[in-house]
C-alpha cells in the first residue's frame, strides 16, 4: 500500500505545473484536513486504541464490577499456573482451564482452516473450469457465508440432534448407529477406533466440537471459493494452454502449474482464517448452551467445546469476579493473534502479487 | 460446442471431455449438500411439533402449517416485530454513521495533505490488527461506564452508563479500518484535475467530497454499506454483552430466546430463523456484485 501512495505522489509531483502547485498548495495548508479524520479518530481511539491498553491494565487487578486490589502478575502466574496444570480431586495431575481451551480452539482451528479451504479450492477449481450454471452454483456456495449467524445455526442444532435429528437417520440407513453429537464429549477419534490408551486431551476433538467445525466449514467455504476464483482468474490462460499442447495431464497442470501460483491466495487465506477462527464465539455459544444446563453451559459437554473466547465470555459475563483473570486470558489471545498477523507481514511482504 | 472444438485442437487427450460433465455433476452434488440446511430450515418451518420431532424424520409436512409463522412472530414479548425494528435501527444507523464517518476519513487520506497524514494513515492500519474480541471487556467497561450517561456521574459511576442503549450497540463498532483503506483506494482513482475544477468553480473540498468523490464512488460505497449491513444484522457477541433489556435487543438474540422458549417445536424456530434470515437473503441474491466485489476487495486486504 505505502509504496502505492509514494508511487502516485510521485507521478503527481512530476506533472506539477506553476499553477498546479498553486492550488495544491491550499490543500497542504497544514491542519485542515485533519478534521476529516477527527471524528473516525474519536471512536477508533475510544473503542480500539484505548480498551487494548486498558485491557492490559485491568489483567493486573482483581477487578468484579469495579477495581478491587492490584495484584500485579498474579492472574498471569494463575493462568499458566492452575489454569495449564492442575490436580483433580483424586490427587492427580489433570488439563488446567486455559490449557483445555486452548487444545479445543486448537483443535478447532487446524481442523476447521484447512478444510474449509481445501474444499474451497476444490470448488472454486471446478467452477474454474467451467460448468453448466456456473453462475447459480456461486451463488448457492457463497449463501451459507453471507447468511451465517445464531438464526442458520439453529437448523443445524436440529439436524444433529442426538433424538430427532436427520443426521442420525441419514446414517441409520448406511448402518451406523445413531451418534450422541453435541451432546457427546468423547473425542470422534476414540469414538473411531477406540484408543483407550489415549488421553483425551491428546485424542483431538470431541464429537461435539466436530459437529461446530461442519458447520463452521459449511459457513466460511463460500468466501475461500470467491476469493480463490478471483486468485485463478489472474492465472493466465496462454500458460495452461501452452503446458496442455506439452501434453501435460488435467492433474499434471492443476499440480504443477495452477497449485503453485495460487499459493500465495492460499497462504493469505490460511492466516486470515486462522486469525479469525481463534477468536469463535457464535457458533458454540449457539450449538452448545441449551445442551447443558442454563445460561452459563456454554462450551458443553465437560466444556470440550469452550473454546477462547467462549471461556472469556464466560468468567467476564457469568462470573463477574473474575474479570481481571479473563482479561488475562484475553491478552494472552492477543499475544497469539499478533504471533500470527507478524507472520502473514513477513510472508506476506515477499509474496508474488496477484491481480 | 467448445467442447467439440477443443476436441479438434486437442485431439491427443480424449478423457478430458467426459471431464467437463463429471464436473457439472460433483458441483451440483456439493451445492445440494450446502443448500440442504436451508431446504430442512423452510421444510421444518411447515411442520407441526409432531412432525418435527418423529423419528424417523418426517421428510414433508403433511400440510403447510403457516401458523408456524404467525406464532413465531407474535410469540416473543413485543413479538419480533420489536427485535426487527431494533435491528434496523442499530443496522442502518450503524452502517450509515460508519459510511459518513469512514468517507470524511478516506477522502482526506486519499486526497488532501496535511501534517502527520501518513503515520495517521498507519496507525488506522494498525488498528486492524487489534481483534475484536480482545476489546470486549475494556469497552463493556467503557460503555458502563460512560460519563454522564444513563445516571452517571462526570466520573462514570453511580449508573449505568450507554448499558442498554442503542448507542452502545451502534457507536463502538461504527469505525472500521478497512473500510477507510477499502473508500481511500477508490478515492485515490479521481483525477486531481476534477478538484482543480471545481475550485474554480468555486467549490471547497467538503463540497467536493460530497458532489464529486462520493458520486463517483458509488460502487465501492454500496459494497461498503451492504457489508456493514449484513454483518451488524448477523451480529451475536457484542449486543448480547452490552444489552439485557429484551425490548431493545437485535434479531439474533431474538433466536437465542426461541431456543429457550420453544426448544421442543422446532417448526417455530425454523420460522423464526427463515423470517431472520431472508432479508439478508433477498438482499444477496439482488447486490450480488457488490457483495463479490467486496469480498474479493478484503482478499487483497494482506
């Protein structure tokens, strides 16, 4: 971007006649047009700039509906003390809070990213090639996207309801007996192929968690189909003709030619996804609180699908005195996402552009 | 047709054009299975509670229950009409506060000089890496505790601030980065011979932004708006924080409150969820340019 504006400037600058600079020279007339930018900065400050450093200042209090006592680092040494390493009851050494909702948003986020992009690569690479209706067909993959939100979720409760759900019937008819879904905290892997040697915390997801990454797959496949279409768009059409009069096979191209030079779309993708995908709220909130009991169960069964934010929301909203330790926990959130934007301005900056 | 004239340039390789139908097949396969949920949504939507909760389901209602619709709508304390109204309020008035305050922005940074202009223009950038659910907490507090709102004093104590208000549901979210960066890349398009134009006709640059840029910019500023729209109409997390008020929460929540009402009747919260959901369908299916347009817009945003 910066070297956008440099660029343009500079193509401005060597144009400039006498009379030009005249009537630029009102326009750079110091202060006035920082107050178009007054009121944008008001509330970015206020809203963004501001409850990050005040976020920060409330993780070193004991603070409920006001400030108590200040206490430092204590929240921090909670958080990756008993928060990742804990004793149950028996005596034995057991998965902290922070430490189990970060192996579930974990857990979440390797599944749920690559899915979703791979299969959206899949598609926008078949619409890609052309189809028949291809346009209705975009339309109805990008659907889920635009319209996800608490009111889309609720079919999918429905669907995967362990009682009446059509899934379950769906699987009937091809023999598997019907599944628990939400309501099961077993990870899918165990359910799978039994390994009772494995922890659970170490077994992935529990199937409640798989059925929030189908739909978080369903919801978010749409937006990698667009924007892959418009990465293989700019691919140009004289190299795939070219390398199929070499006589390289469909697979051949797509693998060597067509895979490579959308990378960089897949790389933005990944981060973009990933950076986003940490921070889910509604479809758990959605799926998972009437399965327990009241308000507070979000993040049910045995909160194998309290994922980040979800605990956040819970020790700030729910448990009004632990608000400095979840704003602890929100920090160290960010300390994750800003590990994760760093590396797409790395990567990122040495890309090859596409159009 | 081109198939067949691909067949006479390429004759070596004669697979590949049983290919294009077996593509036409696996894409309408994938797009049955994406458009299921909402085929089982408008289905259960005609469905007595009986019939929603057999098993075996009970793939087509027996008849068109459209009192489904009609008890979803008056079930609610002020119905959902209330929860409509409030979404359109906090919707529109968002999305269009953002649009004037994110332009006035834009058109500066794209087109007037000033001190500082680019480590401003940086520093709005560096906004965008400030995710959203970090700021949750402080700007609860911010918003509780707001000076000289809701019963509080100049310090911000002893009331409850911009807590449920449609103000707190408006303001915080009203700014956006990227939609500064998205309105300047636009803006930056206009030739700067238009401004010296207009300047002799006797126009000032707030003018100008307002009968010239804003204009010429249409495009980028409907996507703009249809992306506010929909994303405050989809919006969960915040409004459920800053809000408790029924009477004054948006449409979202309105299904939070069904699944605890009527967990047991899904045809009504099938109703619910499409009366929820088509607007933003409708929408889509009309602009759809301009949603793809935006979407492939934030593409470039890394």
């Amino acid at each position: 971007m910066n070297e956008m504006d440099t660029g343009n400037d500079a193509v401005v600058a060597s144009r400039m006649t006498p009379q030009r600079l005249l009537v630029e020279s009102k326009r750079t007339s110091g202060w006035g047009g920082m107050l178009y930018i007054v009121p944008a900065f008001i509330i970015l400050i206020l809203f963004e700039v501001w409850p990050l450093l005040f976020g920060a200042w409330i993780s070193l209090w004991k603070w409920n509906i006001g400030p108590i006592e200040f206490i430092g680092l204590q929240n921090y040494k909670t958080m990756f003390g008993k928060g990742f390493i804990t004793r149950d009851f028996k005596g034995d050494l057991v998965v902290g809070e922070v430490l189990n909702s970060l192996i579930v948003t974990v857990n979440y986020v390797i599944i749920a990213v690559p899915t979703s992009i791979a299969i959206g690569f899949v598609i926008a690479y078949l619409l890609f090639r052309g189809s028949r209706g291809e346009g209705i067909l975009r339309t109805m993959y990008f659907l889920p996207y635009i319209t996800a939100s608490v009111a889309v979720t609720m079919v999918f409760a429905w669907m995967f309801d362990s009682h009446v759900g059509v899934v379950n019937a769906l699987l009937e008819t091809i023999g598997i007996s019907p599944q628990k879904w939400l309501l099961e905290p077993t990870p899918a892997l165990k359910l799978l192929f039994g390994l009772s040697w494995l922890p659970d915390w170490a077994a992935g997801p529990s199937q409640a968690l798989v059925v929030i990454i189908i739909y978080s797959v369903w919801a978010s496949t749409g937006f990698n189909v667009v924007i892959y279409l418009s990465g293989l768009s700019g691919i140009s059409k004289e190299v795939l003709e070219a390398a199929k009069l070499d006589g390289a096979g469909e697979w051949k191209v797509m693998t060597t030619i067509i895979w490579p030079l959308i990378s960089p779309t897949t790389f933005f993708l990944l981060i973009t996804s990933t950076i986003a995908a940490f921070q889910v709220f509604s479809p758990v909130f959605a799926l998972t609180r009437k399965s327990g009991t009241g308000a507070a169960s979000a993040g049910a069964p045995l909160d194998t699908t309290l994922t980040i934010t979800v605990f956040i929301y819970r020790h700030f909203y729910e448990r009004s005195n632990a608000v400095g330790y979840a704003a602890a926990v929100s920090m160290l959130l960010f300390g994750i996402l800003l590990v994760l934007t760093m590396i797409q301005f790395r990567i990122g900056s040495r890309r090859v552009h596409y159009q | 047709m081109s198939a067949e004239q691909i067949r006479v340039s390429v004759p070596e390789a004669p697979s590949k054009f049983k290919l294009p139908k077996l593509t036409t097949v696996l894409l309408v396969l994938g797009a049955c299975v994406v458009v299921f949920p909402f085929v089982w949504m408008i289905l259960g939507s005609f469905k007595t509670m009986q019939e929603s909760s057999s098993y075996p389901p009970q793939v087509f209602p027996s008849q068109l229950h459209w009192e489904n619709y009609k008890n979803a709508w008056l079930a609610p304390p002020n119905t959902l009409g209330k929860y409509f109204i409030n979404t359109i309020i906090v919707a529109f008035t968002g999305t269009i506060g953002q649009l004037m305050v994110c332009s006035l922005a834009a058109y500066a940074f794209a087109q007037l000089k000033f001190r500082g202009k680019d480590i401003l223009f940086a520093l709005v950038l560096g906004t965008m890496m400030i995710p959203g659910e970090i700021t949750l907490i402080p700007n609860f507090m911010t918003i509780r505790h707001f000076p000289l709102m809701g019963g509080n004093d100049i310090l911000g104590s002893g009331g409850t601030g911009l807590y449920d208000t449609y103000a707190a549901q408006i303001i915080p979210g009203m700014v956006g980065a990227f939609n500064i960066f998205l309105l300047r890349q636009s803006f930056m398009q206009i030739p700067k011979d238009f401004w010296e134009a207009a300047q002799i006709d006797g126009s000032n640059s707030f003018r100008y932004l307002w009968e010239v840029v804003i204009p010429m910019s249409k495009p980028i500023m409907i996507t703009v708006f249809l992306l506010g729209l929909v994303g405050r109409w989809n919006a969960l997390l915040w409004p459920l924080i800053v809000t408790r008020d029924e009477t004054l929460r948006p449409v979202q929540l309105a299904m939070i409150w069904y699944q605890g009402e009527f967990s047991a009747d899904q045809g009504v919260v099938m109703a619910a969820s499409l009366l929820v959901t088509i607007p933003i369908v409708i929408l889509f299916l009309f602009m759809q340019r301009h949603f793809i347009e935006g979407i492939v817009g934030s593409g470039l945003k890394g």
